[in-house]
C-alpha cells in the first residue's frame, strides 16, 4: 500500500517521457488497486523479498542487456512486479557486460514505452561510453526515454513492424477543483514560497506556473532532441512525439537500419 503514493506522484507530479497510452493503461491499473480492499499483509509495513536481477545472457562474445518495461530509477518491488525497469539495474548491467573480457559487444534488446526522466540522461551517458561496440534492437516498442537510451548506442536496429519515436516531454497535474467543488468540499492552506503549492489538486495553475512548468518540459525537450542527435542527424521534424513504424523510422533517420531478428545483431551485422 505504501507504494502507492510514490507511483501516484510519479504518473502526475513530474516531468515524462512516455507515451500517452501506457500512462493512461498504468493510471487504470493503479485507480484498480486503490479500489480494492485492504489486505492484512498491505498493513505490515513490510517490503516483498528482494530478489536478485537475473544476469543478462551472453552468446558468445555479445552479452545482451534487456530494457523492458516502464523506465524509472529506484523502483520498488510493486513497480518492479507491475513491468518495471530499474536504469540503475541497466547500469549494473552494463558495468558487468564492460568488465567482462570475453565480451566484445553489447546488444540492448529495447522493449519500452518509456517512463519517468529521472536517471534518463545519466544512463544515455553511460551507454555513450561504453568502450565496446554497442548495438540497439526494437521488435516491438522502442519510444519516448527508450528513444533517448538506444540512440546512444553505436548501432540502431529493428524490425519493420515494430513501433520508434515519441520524441518528447510532458507533465500531468491533477486538478480536482471542479470534483470538490460538486461534492460542497474546501480545502485551505497556508504556505511559505510563492511556488510551494504548484501543482496542488485543489487549485488550478495560476498562468505564470502553466509558464514556469512549460518552460522546464521545453528544456528537457532540447536535452532529448541533442542525445537524439548525437551520434545520428534527425530532422526537427521527425522529434514532435510522433511514432513510426521501422521503414518510417528509417527515412526519418532514427534507426539505422531494418532487420528480422536479434540473431542477426549478434552474428555481427
């Protein structure tokens, strides 16, 4: 139960580079959950077992690092259950593939629709130093902040049937003014900082934190399109939030190329 709060504040209250769909498809997941009854063991206080990430596989001499699932940072075990991605568990994994003397490349196989913007741009960094060859792999859904991780890599492939792109930023507030307001509701506050209270769901957004908020999705935004564009020339076009199919994705120079499987990444395209 304590989980849910953070998940709540992760979906509304900061900046995202995810699609539109898999938020709403999460934001009913979750409004389920809540609405279910409490269980005993919800109450405990107590964490699930932490259980140790699976090594990514190695085939030959080309370890396979998976990025599958909604992308976050310091997820929980409930995230983690619901088809999370944990960046530092990348991390590590990437540490691993780059230690190992017998691997000579790496194949990020990149299953996600994106998530939260936190860890994102540390990460892509990371991928960019890898001093190995680096490839990416899409044959299903590779957007948003997954867009940002795999352009990063050397190599970009995938398949034509899969989904690429949704290059962009966005932030929900809750506004739940007119709900209370039908329900004879008030709530009163006191605050310290002329900005402490942006976002809080009994007030709408005054039009200078509309601006302040605009402002920080529009440089996020610029950050996305640079790593997008640092190892490939993407027109400004193409990096609006749209998403492509692969030979769409090709044209618009997103990908570098189209191929029927991960095996062929592996035997060294």
């Amino acid at each position: 139960m304590k989980q849910y709060p953070h998940i709540f504040a992760e979906l509304f209250y900061r900046p995202l580079v995810i699609t539109r769909a898999k938020h709403a498809a999460i934001c009913k997941i979750l409004e389920a959950r809540m609405s279910a009854p409490v269980r005993a063991d919800d109450l405990d206080g107590g964490d699930a077992p932490e259980e140790k990430p699976d090594m990514s596989p190695i085939i030959g001499e080309t370890a396979i690092i998976p990025v599958h699932g909604i992308l976050g940072k310091h997820l929980g075990w409930m995230a983690m259950a619901s088809g999370g991605c944990d960046v530092d568990r990348v991390a590590a994994d990437i540490d691993a593939a780059v230690a190992n003397n017998n691997v000579r490349q790496i194949v990020f196989d990149f299953r996600t629709p994106g998530g939260s913007v936190t860890g994102i741009p540390e990460l892509g960094r990371k991928i960019y130093g890898i001093p190995k060859i680096t490839k990416a792999f899409v044959d299903e859904e590779c957007c948003s902040g997954g867009m940002w991780l795999a352009e990063q890599c050397q190599h970009f492939y995938g398949t034509e049937s899969a989904c690429y792109g949704s290059i962009g930023v966005w932030c929900a507030y809750w506004d739940s003014t007119r709900a209370m307001e039908n329900a004879g509701e008030r709530l009163q506050s006191v605050q310290a900082g002329k900005y402490k209270l942006m976002g809080a769901y009994w007030k709408p957004l005054t039009r200078e934190e509309e601006q302040i908020l605009q402002e920080d999705v529009d440089k996020i935004h610029e950050q996305f399109k640079d790593a997008v564009n640092v190892r490939r020339e993407v027109p400004e076009e193409f990096m609006q939030g749209q998403c492509f199919d692969g030979p769409d994705a090709l044209d618009a120079g997103l990908i570098d190329g189209l191929v029927e499987d991960l095996q062929e990444l592996v035997d060294g395209i």
